[in-house]
C-alpha cells in the first residue's frame, strides 16, 4: 500500500506492561517506555496487546494503561489498542472503552475457549466493526492462543465490506502472511494493511510485500527495527539481512527462562522486562501473577545478552 | 465420599442463561428453569459455567445471573459459580463478585490464551483459594476449552493444602476420572469431590466412585439424571444403563445443529435451548452472539427428540 | 452380541513381542507367553498390534511373529492379526501375508502419515476386505497414531455392507465406545463385534454393553482380565470394580519408565517387558530400536508392582 | 555454503510417481519426467519423497521408482532417496534398498506412529548413519506428518558428529529455517545443508541463506524454479519475487481439489498429478488408491491454471 496513506505501516511495537510490587499498573515506566520509542522512530503504538500481558490485564487496568500510552504519546502516532476477550460481548465492552480514549484502531482476535466456527467468527468482526464504525479494524491472527487461522477468503470479503482495515498475522508462517498480500492484491485492496508479528523475519516480510511489523522485541530494542524498515525501505536487502541476524540474536533473551519451570509467555515475556528493567527502563521485570519469574542467573543471561547485540536505552 | 457430608455431590446441573431479545438476561425464564430445577430433585446449583454462555457473559451479566440464581434458591440447595476467565488476576474479580454473592463454591479452569506451565497453574489456584478461603475451589478440567489437562498429581497436593475442595472432570475420559478417584483413595482425601461432567457414562462414574455429575444436558431433563443418580446410588447398575441410555438418545438434540454452519458450543446450547423453548420454560431459545442460530428445521427436530425421549416439563 | 457366536468376543490380548540380543524374534519367549496366555483362560489372541512393536517390525519379522503364534496355538483359539501400515497398498501386503497363514481377523488402523481424508479413509477398510473377504475385519480406532477419530456412521455404513466385522476402539473415550453400541443396536447389527482397549474401564465397557477387550496389560496378568471378564459376565459389578481397581494399580507398570528420558511408547512397553522378564517369561526386557530401554532402579520398581499387584506367572 | 562443494544445493525437486492402470509404476512417464527435469536444469534428484506418494509404495515398488530414476539420470545429476517409514529397524531395510542402487544421499522423518521421545529420534538418526556411513543423511522435518518438530540443537549435535549431512525442512515456519540456518554459522558448520520444503517462500530461503528448495510444485514447472534459484544466486532479489509470485499463482493446482471430498495430499498431489497429464508428461492423472481422484471439472481448472502461469512442458 502507499506509505502516505497507511495508518498503522512500519514498525509498530506492542507496548509491554509494567508493574508495580501491588501488581498495579507502573505508569511511570510506561511513560518512559512510550517515549523512548516515540523517539526511536517507531511509527505507531500497539497498546494491549498479547505482549501487554492483556490477558491478565483486568478492564480497569487496561484502561489504565490505554490512558496513559494515549496520555504520553500525546497524538504524535497513531495508536491501536487490542480488545483481546473470550467473545463478541465482551470484546465490545473493550471497543467501548477504547473508542472512548480515542485510538485510531482496535485490533481483535478470533473468539476463543469456546468451539467456534468460521461463520461465527466472520459475524464477530461484523459486529465489532458496526460498534465503532469510524475506527480501523485490524484482525488479529494468533492460532498459538485461540486455535484457529482466519481463513484469508474471509479477510478479503471483510475488507471488501468496509469492515476489516487490515490484519496483524502473528501465525508463524511467512506463507500465509504472503498469501494475504497476494489476495489482496488480486482483490485490488490496496489499503487493507498487512502487518506481520513473526519478529525474526521482517526482512522476508518486506520484500514479499507487507506493510510492517508488530515486534514484541521492539521494545526491547525500537532502534533495530527502525533501522530494519527504513533498510528494507530502500531496497537494500541484504543488509536488512545483517540487521535481520543481529536482532534474531537478541531474540535469545525470550528464551532464556527454564521452560521446566515456566509457560512460554512468562519466558517471553519475561526476558523483554528483564531486559527493559536492565536497560533501566522499567523500575522492575515483575510479570503479571501467575506467571513464573526469571531467576537470577537468568536475569544475568538476559542482560549479557542485552549488552551484547542491542543499541542499549 | 460420605453422602451426608459432601457439599456437591449428586446432580448439579450448569444453569443455561436465557436472553432477552436485546440479549439482557431474561431473568424470568431463568428463575422459572432454577424452580424446576430444584423440584425435580436435583442436588446442588452450578451457575455461570460453560453451558451457561459465560464466555459471553460480560462481568455485569453475571452478577445478574448470579443474583438471579441465588435469590431464586432461597438457599435451598448449595451454589457454585464459575469463575471463568483467562488469567488469575481476572479471575480474582469474579472471585470476589461470587463470594459477596454468597456461593458455597467457585470453580476454575486453568488460565487460557496464555501458553501456560503446570507450575503456573497450580499457583493459580493456590491464589484463587486464597482470596476465598472459606469458599469450597472445584477445578474445572476442561482441555477442549484451555489446551491443558490437570495433572492428577497436582490435584493432590492442592487438596492436601486444603485449596481444592474437588473437582469438575470434563475432559471426557473416564479413566482419568477414574484415576483421580484412585488417587484420592490412595492420599485419605475421602472429602475431596470428583464430579464428572460426561453426561453420557454417568452410571460409568458412580460405578467407579464418583460422587456425581455436572450435565449440561440435566437442563432438559433434570427428572432422568435425578432418577439416575438414585438407580445408582440404589446400585442397581443395568438399570441404571437403561436410564442412561435413554438419557443418550435425548442428549441427539445436542448434536441437530449442522456443524457445516455453526461450531460445537452453537449446536451443544443451541440444541439445549431449543429444547428447553419446546418445553414452554425458556420465553426464547436465543443464544448469545455471535452463535449461530438453529434453523426452524433444526428446531423442529430437536422438539422431536424431546418429545420422544425426555420427562417433560 | 450372543456369546455364542462372536468370534472375537472375551479377553483378546495383543501379544508383546520378545527380543534376541540381535532383535530377532525370541520365539522361545513368544511361546511361552502363548502357553500362558491360553491357559490363563483368555478368547483370542491379538498378534502384530501396537503392543507387539508391529510399528518396528519388518515385514519378515511379522511372518515370523504369526507363524510362531499360529502354531504355538494349534488351533485352540482365534487370532486376528494386525495389518498395521501406512496406506492400503502396504496394507494390503501385510493382509496377504496373514490370510496365507490362517487367520481368523484383520485388524486395520486409517491410513496414517498422509492427510487423509473419511472417504478415503472408508475406501481404504473396502479394499482391505475385498483381498481377504472370507477374514474378519475390525476397524481399529486409534487416533494416538493416526490423528484421526473413526466417523461412527461409517463403521455402520461398513458393517452393513459386510465390510466391517467389528471395531477395536483405543480411542480411550468411553463414551464414543458407548456410541458405537448404540449405533449397532439402532442399526440391529448384533454381530458387529465391539471390543476396548481401555484396559483401566473395562468393567464400564461391559456394563455399556462392549463384547470383550484387547488389554496390553493382560500380557502381565491375563489372569485378572479373565477373572474380570467372568464378573462381569455373571454382572457382579461392585466385584468386577474392585478386580479393576487392583488391576489399574497393577497398570502402574506402564508408567515407571521416566518420561523426560523416554517417549510413551517405550514407557508404557517397556514396563510391559520389564514385568514379563520379572516373572520369567520372557528371556529379556529388550525392547525394539530405538525405544529407551528402562534402567536397574526401573526395572526393580517394576517388579516391586508385579509382586504386589499381579496374579504371576 | 560453498556452492562449488554443497553435493545438494539448489532446486531438488521430489520425483511424482506416475502409475499404470494397474497400479504397477508407469516407468516410461517416470523417465520422461526425469529427462524433462535434468534438461530443464534442476540440480538433484529427490526420489521416494511425500510427493512421490511414498506412503502408498510396497518396498518393491519404492525399488522399480529409484532404479528407473537412477538409470534414465545415468549419473548425471546426484540422487537422494527417501527412507520414509515408522521406526528405524523398517527404515533401514529401505536404506540398504537405496544402498545397493548407489544413491548419494538418504532423506530420512522421525518415527511416527509410535510416541517417541527427542532422544529416540537422535538414536534413529544415528543408527540410520550407521546402516550407510558413506552416504550423506538428511533429517526430513515433517511435522504434518510425524506430529514433531526436529530439535535444532539435536541436528546440530548430529552435524557435529558426521551423522547429519543436513536438512530438508518442510516444517512451513520461515523462522524456524532460518534459525537453522543461524545455528550452523554458530557451530562453524558450513557443510550441513539446508534445504527448504516451502515452495511459496523460495526467495525468502534463498535470502535468508538456504542452500535450496524440494518444490513439489517443481514437478510441474522446474523451469520457473531454475529461473528463481538463478535470480536468487545473482542476489536480484526483487526479480526473485516477481518469479516467486508467479509460481505462487501455480501453486495454486495443488488446492483444486475439493476438501469435503479429499484429503490434502489427493488434493495436492492431484494437482500435480494433473498438471503433468495435461502438459502430457504422465500418461495419466492416476493417483494410489486410496487417494481420492480429481474429477471432470477440476482437472479442467488445473489445466487452466497450468496454461496460464506454467512455463508449459
């Protein structure tokens, strides 16, 4: 799509959450993470999103933390806000509350826990894009969560309705994302925006077409993947490649916890507030309970890890 | 475990929720459903589970069905509410609604959306237990909703803290229900309740020392699964089989809606509703959106079925 | 179905298959565990199905599996050997082997590794029986190894056309079991044989009605499968539950091989081995490459189970 | 790696297997598509792969496939065989089988049908080494079909110990190559091929420093991969996409098949199957039983699609 005219291109990091001892919300940090990414060159905010730590999120706090990413970034960038829930009615109590804040975009999953189909799925983008008609509608793709992959047919009429705008595709697999792009383009849907959340390929993602990127690790490191996009921007491929490598380096840190002791989101997660707090960013790596925390050799295996392959604050 | 001193045991029908046509609960209908409920001999109330929508029902409708439920008992029999959501911290918000309320018992999944470890399960219930101590925790095994099975270890040693009080098996295998039975034996946990939640081996789990059944199918016909459950309390076994194979024809409305068109939980609560429309209890047999609706074919089917094999209202 | 006339019906075990130090057929120990077998009182013998290591068994090695059980036997029980291959035409082979040496059944899995399709599936049990038309066929249900669960209305469909003679169901769902009775009884088609493989639920089974079981375990301890069985048969149910119960102790067995150094598979068989090798059956533990083999403190807490849960040699 | 010493590098396609009417092999179509395929400039020869309907072959058939292939190649270009079957002590008749007609190089899954463990998988792999230390061994990641994803530390471990000469990764996930890629440059492993199964995402392989591709989708347009593997290697990395996008639209054959009828591999493999008929390379269309076929108007759109973006025969 062209670069003028996309809301939510480029690179689009979903702000992680930060926690005080009572397990409220750190608004401070949260601050002070928005504005380093503002001032890294990002180009739009993702709040509540799964990097959010949005499913442990109550819907005060996520109001909290939506007020003050829109508080800070004070309308230099576009922000979107998930309205992560089980279901349709639930979900519009988060269009609801997000509208009321002003986002520019919501971005929604699939319903989940219950055994749903297609049609129910299609039915609940339709609803949620009638309860904020005058707000981009991004799908999100995110089979690790809600078992099931949005069938692309189905992307393409939504969009061809009016109600999808784009598609976040954190899927895993850069053929699917690919096939977005080719259906819309066959479909002549040239604004409907496809972003990827695969964080280690962005180079691919790029050159096959999409439009940016929802990095987890941008907040980690915003520089890199600012510098990933505006290389890729111009085409020059095989160091986006370099830059490519470097951040999957970096990507370590979300390996580091013991998955013997640990879900994969509290080792994921865990490893980028590790590293936030050890960047001096975030007062603190606390996770939302009940997500198991790093020890102490693993908060030394992150930092080093920091040290070694990010640009630092 | 002993008959007089389980809090839940016998048959604890998951209450349906009725809606209006703006989809605001029909509190009449549910009222009606509890009253017929109670007089048909069952033994305990589960409120806001699966079979209810929860996963649709926003936080203020389920004080609603709650408060509805509730005042409708008069205390007559016990009371559990599910607790359902994706993480501790929002689970802890339905907690403390249902403790003001005034249930006997909560029951929880292990988290969902997350990807999730054992180690973080289990201190999700420690902490669900601990912002409601005098209030009896069932775990709700539920893999087709949350991914997961409760390791049978696990249990144990929550039971033996005194967080579990039981639990709610619908994982569909009867040997593992069997297997937290054994355990439970072997550990001296004679109070910890296993109550199954397939509604189709019923006379199976009372044969193997459960101590009752959580049907969501007990809506439609709460007179066979009371009769069942004294047959087998009575143990007369293969007269027991002859009520639950008829109890198996009925439980065919479950299985009208065409799956090409609508997921399992549209066809499984549609059907009940449907049924329970039939009978003259429920005002509507509306589901919440984004269900797909039962088709007047489908409708008409599931009115046969009843007719031929239920009690009636 | 009526005693009389099922020719697979009662304790059918799946013969485990003895090794040589070199991993040829120990046939000395097939014979004695064949001896055994029959005179503990078992209906049938299951040669070549999963507990056998059919999976790591060459083509040559099945023929010698069945020659040597075909002879030991002489003629004194049925046996129904497993055709256990990828597709049809593999299977076919393997049919061709097995009607030459005199069997009594076939028993067949959905065609694995390729993604199939339930017509395809249904063509597959077609063309199995048109090779051997004067065999029994059962469909084995068995989406542990297959990912795939049997469509009910197929197996009927099939039986009615003469296809299918019975289902072997390792499906571990006691209610799809349950189903599959039902279903026969709807379609009166009393010969269709049903047999579990639950061997923690076979008391359920025959109270649902099942005609026999397929017990791995009952290599162990054939003894107390037989034993059960009569119980049932004579509808002692409470004592049938309690032969179970020691039974599902005595199961144990298939659970002490550590699973972080081992897959299910080598456990579970492996525990199976141990406990013959113990009571001296069979000449050594040996399980086919690559399964992990069990280690000393295993094997000693194997034994330990046996002697204290088994009826021995 | 070095392009001159890589002996598998570039466009492998995996040979479909074109049969008779009776099912026997149709050598003389299974020539002439090898002869197509060398003069159309592929760089290896991969025999008795998914593609080739593997699954479906007798081991007598799997010889009839590799010795024609190997004879009508005469040398030319370097062959690997698949030894795809359940368990090492099967897999290893097949790698004597591929021995003795003098392959270069052995592709083989993990065991399926089994639960296995990573430490089986390793054993296996070893073993199979040990069977053919001189032939090269590739670890085939195939988890749609095996259910496992290879562990990358564990091929690295087998690199390291000249059992792995590399892999052929059809597991869909671009990342996960990738990271195979970046774990070789770690352990200065330059030699371990890898080669990727996603014919959607070439360009992005190539780009991501894959050593080359086993395009199914190869069998019907080896021209269009030659061209791609040329433009990659001259580093014209939008060009390559323009290339990819083409045959992505080819690709499309593999999805004509209609899925409520079918399963993905008739679909598929009809497809390609298809496309070859039409371009009059394979005298029929047939697939093994029990795939089911294409019909009338299916094979028509196939053709259509042919016409449109191959480069035809």
């Amino acid at each position: 799509m062209s670069e003028s005219i996309a809301p939510f291109h480029g690179v689009v990091p979903p702000i992680v959450t930060p926690f005080n001892e009572d397990f409220s919300i750190d608004t401070d940090s949260l601050r002070a993470q928005v504005e380093r990414m503002i001032k890294a060159g990002i180009h739009g905010l993702f709040a509540l999103g799964s990097s959010a730590e949005v499913a442990f999120l109550t819907r005060e706090n996520r109001q909290i933390v939506l007020d003050t990413i829109i508080d800070q970034n004070a309308g230099r960038l576009p922000v979107a806000a998930g309205v992560i829930d089980m279901t349709t009615p639930r979900c519009l109590e988060h269009v609801a509350d997000a509208r009321e804040r002003g986002v520019d975009a919501l971005v929604a999953t699939a319903p989940f826990y219950v055994r749903t189909h297609a049609n129910e799925i299609e039915e609940h983008f339709r609803q949620l894009h009638a309860a904020a008609p005058d707000l981009k509608l991004f799908a999100y793709n995110l089979p690790v969560s809600v078992n099931v992959v949005l069938e692309i047919p189905m992307l393409i009429r939504l969009a061809q309705e009016g109600v999808l705008a784009g598609i976040k595709d954190s899927g895993g697999k850069d053929d699917y994302t690919r096939a977005v792009v080719a259906a819309r383009k066959t479909a002549q849907l040239e604004n409907f925006v496809v972003l990827t959340g695969s964080e280690m390929t962005v180079d691919y993602a790029y050159l096959g077409g999409c439009d940016g990127v929802v990095p987890g690790l941008g907040n980690v490191d915003p520089y890199a993947y600012v510098q990933l996009h505006e290389t890729c921007r111009a085409k020059n491929w095989e160091q986006a490649v370099e830059i490519q490598e470097r951040i999957n380096k970096l990507m370590a840190v979300a390996f580091v916890g013991d998955g013997s002791r640990m879900g994969g989101s509290a080792a994921g997660l865990g490893g980028f507030k590790s590293a936030l707090h050890h960047l001096g960013i975030f007062a603190s790596p606390r996770m939302a309970p009940t997500h198991m925390p790093l020890n102490d050799d693993e908060h030394a295996r992150v930092a080093a890890i920091v040290d070694e392959f990010s640009h630092g604050v």
